[in-house]
C-alpha cells in the first residue's frame, strides 16, 4: 500500500510515529499550519512555527523516508486574536515557497465576524499565489460551518476543484461533493469518523475525490488511521486500485495542482542548519 497522508501534524509527533507511519507505506505528508493547542501572543510565534513546517520538519521527515510538505495560513482559531493578525502581511513571503502546497487550514472555528474577514483575505491571496486551498469546517454547527464555507467559497470565485473542504462526516459530505470540491474525512481513534464509518461512506459515494487523513497532532489520535481504512476498504470488498486511489491517487492529484509536489525517494540531507535528529555524535 503506497500513503500519502494529506493532513497530519507531525511536529508534535515522535520519530517512532515516522518510523511506524513509513513501515505502514506512508511515503509523503501535508502538514497544515495550525494553532498550538494553546494561544500564540505575537506574529513572532508564527514566523518560527512557518520556518519549521519549511526547514526542520522536512529534514526530519526524511530521515525516515517520508516526504513532507505544508500548507501556510492564519488558523481559524487565531483569526479571533487581534495579536495574531499581522500574520495576514507575513503570508506573501510564504506562500511564495517551494514546500507551501496550499493555503490553509482556512476556515471557521466559532463563525464570528473577524474568522469571516481573515477567511475571504486567504481566499483570495490563494487565487494570487496560484494555490489549493484546505478548508477546515467546525466540530461543533459542523452543517451550518461546511455551507457557509461554501458560500464564502463560491463568493471568492476560486474554482471548486481547487478546493478540499476537510473533516466532513455524513452530514456534511453530500453539499461539498455537489458544490464540486475534494472531501477530506479525518479518521479518529474514539470520536467522529472512524474505518467503519469511513467504509460506509465509500460504499455511498465513491471513491472519487474523496481523500482520507489522520489529523494526527499532539490530541489522541493515530497517525496509522490511513493505513487502517485501506486495510478495512480491502476486508469490505474493494480493490488494491480504489485503496490507491483514495491513499495516494486523489491526495497527489488534488496537491499537484500547486505544481510544487515532491514526490521521488531523495536521500536525507545529513544535517539541517547544523544540527541533526542524533544524539551525542
Ligand atoms: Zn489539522
């Protein structure tokens, strides 16, 4: 089984989740900028985290044969901060690099006005930088969440299918498939979606367009969950060919679009700005 893992957080995992994920087939990741679990207080804060998803975690990432890209943006979440709001000046410089494979995650965290604002503004630097977007929807009012960012979507003029609208679940699935954008499902350990769920969802709506990620980050969850939908979508009757396409297949064609992805086996560069994963060498 070859993986591409379209949205994982793998600064906050360990290098056994690096081992583990590439033993399991995973070859290449998107990393979203997010927030950290807990408030960032200056623009500062994101200029080191933006130069780690771009330098450090990429270097670390191949140490284990795994290719790792990112998308850049100012979180739903942070986009309530007044403090945080110069990131917005910050994000040309960024989205113009090699390893930025889209703007996002993007989106609604509580629905208020300022989240709105700071959305439409990345839509639109997205159309300028030539990027995909990843759109992240709400846990909670999820329906209401996923159709106004389809509203705001349709409104920014950006075409459909450069546009992965993520952790969808049966409720919300039907109006991004019909608006014509990429379906992102985040499978979990023990809330949302999971494999069964997952399964039954392929079985409704096809494989087409439909991309599958772990989410994993430094909350309970599972960096293998892609590689366990591929194993439960052989058992329940589909073939090598449809785990590939959702695994790797839809997850290359929807990021290529950025015509910045690296996708061949390159030899681990030995050092990053002088340092390395090894100890005491
Ligand atoms: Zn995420």
């Amino acid at each position: 089984m070859r993986i591409f893992d379209p949205h994982v957080h793998m600064s906050s995992r360990t290098t056994d989740d690096y081992e583990a994920m590439r033993a399991a087939g995973v070859r290449a990741v998107v990393e979203p900028a997010f927030w950290l679990g807990q408030p960032r207080t200056s623009v500062g804060s994101f200029t080191d985290y933006f130069d780690a998803l771009l330098g450090w975690e990429p270097y670390r990432a191949a140490q284990f044969g795994v290719r790792h890209h990112c998308t850049i943006a100012l979180n739903p979440k942070e986009a309530n901060d007044p403090r945080c709001r110069g990131v917005l000046e910050l994000l040309p410089r960024y989205l113009a690099k090699d390893g930025v494979v889209a703007v996002g995650e993007v989106g609604y965290d509580a629905m208020t006005p300022a989240e709105d604002e700071v959305f439409r503004v990345q839509l639109g630097l997205a159309a300028e930088h030539g990027l995909p977007v990843l759109v992240h929807t709400p846990h909670r009012d999820k329906a209401a969440g996923t159709r106004r960012s389809l509203d705001v979507v349709r409104e920014s003029g950006l075409p459909p299918e450069r546009v992965l609208v993520d952790h969808l679940n049966e409720l919300t699935v039907a109006m991004v498939k019909d608006a014509g954008s990429w379906m992102g499902f985040s499978v979990y350990p023990d809330t949302k979606m999971d494999e069964r769920r997952m399964v039954a969802l392929l079985k409704e709506y096809g494989t087409d367009r439909i991309l599958v990620n772990s989410a994993a980050d430094w909350g309970r969850s599972d960096p293998l969950k892609t590689y366990k939908v591929g194993l439960a979508m052989l058992e329940a009757g589909f073939s090598a060919g449809d785990v590939d396409t959702v695994l790797w297949r839809n997850p290359v064609a929807f990021y290529a679009q950025s015509g910045r992805l690296e996708l061949d086996d390159a030899a681990p560069e030995a050092e990053y700005a002088g340092n390395t994963i090894k100890r005491g060498g």
